[in-house]
C-alpha cells in the first residue's frame, strides 16, 4: 500500500507539467424563513468549487464561501494502468455542536484516506481497497448492482435494482437491515423506505411540488456516551416545497414546515 501511495504521489507531480484545464462551479442563495411563531431569521449561503484537470488527473477544491473562505473538501484522483487511485486530502472536523441528533461530540481524529480501486477483468467486480484496510467488492450482476465492504467496523452490504418499474435498494449494515422503494405513478415519483418516510415529487404548471413526510424520531441513547450525544424524540412532521426555474437562471422555492409551521422563501442560482 505504501508504495502505491508514493506512486501516486509522483504521478500526480509530474502531471503538473502536462497541459491542464481549470473549471470553476459553485452555488449561492438567501433564505428568508419566517420561523413560524419564533423570531424570523436571513440567511446567506455561497459555495465555490474549483476542478483541475490535467491528463486522467483530477484536483477538486470545494469551499464555502459567504462569510469567509472554509475548505469543505479536497480530492485528488488518477489512474495507474488498471488502478483508480483516489486521495481525501482534507481532515475535516466530525464533531458537532448538535445536542439532540446523536452526532459525535468530539472530533474522530485524522480522517484523510487513499483509496485504491482495480479495474481489471474480474467478471463484472470491481475491488477497491483503502489505507484503512476496508476491503469493497462492487459490480452489476443481471441487473442486480452489489456492493459489500469488509471492515474493522463492521461489514456492510448494499443491492439495487429496477423491478417491473420499481427501484429496490437494500443494505445490510453490520446487521442492521434498511430499505428502500422508489418508483413513478401518474407522473409522480414516489418513494418509501424502512423508516416510513414518504417523499412523492411532481410537477404543477412550470413548478416542481416535493411533498416528503417524516415519521417520528424516537429517543435513543448511544453505545458510547462519552463519544456521542443522545438523540432527542421528535414528532412527525410534513413538508411541502415549490420549486421553479426564472428565465434569469435562478430558482426561488417556497417551503413549509409543519413542525413548526414555518414558512422558507428562498432565491438561489448555480453555475
């Protein structure tokens, strides 16, 4: 693995001599939320993210930028022959300052990874491995598309597939079973999965409705306190967006929350 590694290092030096392209690609918006019975409140939201290109070498810098530059993330990708290398340079901070939702309450320490990917005539398998010892196991199998990844942490396993219309997704982590079923009736796309959430998405004179129903989040208490916040219950709650597309190149969307009857007006562009 180590020597992996230093190739790709040098590879991705020497590619800074080749002849390369720079493209630039981001998002910016304000939201007005009126905070239903609370103080309403402007939000300002404006990311950049910055994709060189030189040869089969990809350097992708993504930031958020509204208040002051913050990097977000940092991927540095190449191919070697049959392999896929691909570098997470940027050690992000995991914890959060969210007391209720089971997030982590300090930082996990340093998260950057090089994952190496064969792309080799191994049936229709891809195996991926990274600097962390996770062991992936992905490909597409008579429509059937399988992934299972072996690791310290517990193995996980994902299939997917269109069935007579439908989309099935299903995933085993470590044990514990999720799904998911999508598909398309009378013009709406409706999905549903294990948790009861409901999401139906259609389109209304120019508009684009997303209605999505959330079920009620119970009450748990981590495995690990010292590590992890408890999460808080929460009652179930429904919201509705509309969406549309300006001739200007914006979007404005309107959406309401029926948690705490707040309403979200918000104006946006991307490029």
């Amino acid at each position: 693995m180590k020597k992996l590694i230093a190739l790709f290092a040098t590879t991705a030096v020497a590619s800074g001599s080749a002849m390369g392209a720079i493209a630039l690609s981001g998002t910016a918006s304000v939201s007005y939320d009126d905070k239903g019975s609370a103080a309403s409140a402007t939000t300002y939201d404006a990311d950049l993210t910055v994709t060189g290109t030189a040869g089969a070498t990809t350097f992708t810098q993504s930031m958020d930028i509204d208040t002051a530059i913050g990097v977000t993330a940092t991927t540095l990708a190449t191919t070697v022959g049959p392999l896929s290398v691909s570098a997470d340079m940027y050690n992000e901070d995991d914890s959060t300052t969210v007391t209720t939702t089971g997030g982590r309450k300090t930082d996990s320490g340093d998260n950057r990874s090089v994952t190496v990917s064969l792309d080799a005539p191994i049936g229709d398998a891809t195996i991926g491995l990274n600097d962390g010892g996770d062991v992936t196991v992905s490909g597409t199998f008579s429509g059937v598309t399988l992934t299972h990844t072996l690791s310290d942490d517990g193995d996980s396993t994902t299939g997917s597939a269109s069935i007579a219309g439908m989309d099935v997704s299903l995933t085993n982590d470590d044990g514990s079973t999720t799904w998911s079923l999508g598909t398309t009736v009378a013009g709406t796309a409706v999905t549903l999965d294990s948790d009861a959430n409901v999401t139906a998405t259609f389109g209304v004179t120019g508009n684009t409705v997303v209605v999505t129903h959330t079920s009620e989040r119970a009450a748990t208490t981590p495995t690990n306190t010292n590590t992890h916040w408890n999460t808080s219950q929460k009652d179930a709650f429904t919201t509705i967006a509309v969406s549309r597309d300006l001739t200007s190149g914006a979007a404005i969307s309107a959406t309401y929350d029926s948690f705490d009857d707040a309403l979200t007006l918000k104006a946006s562009v991307a490029f």
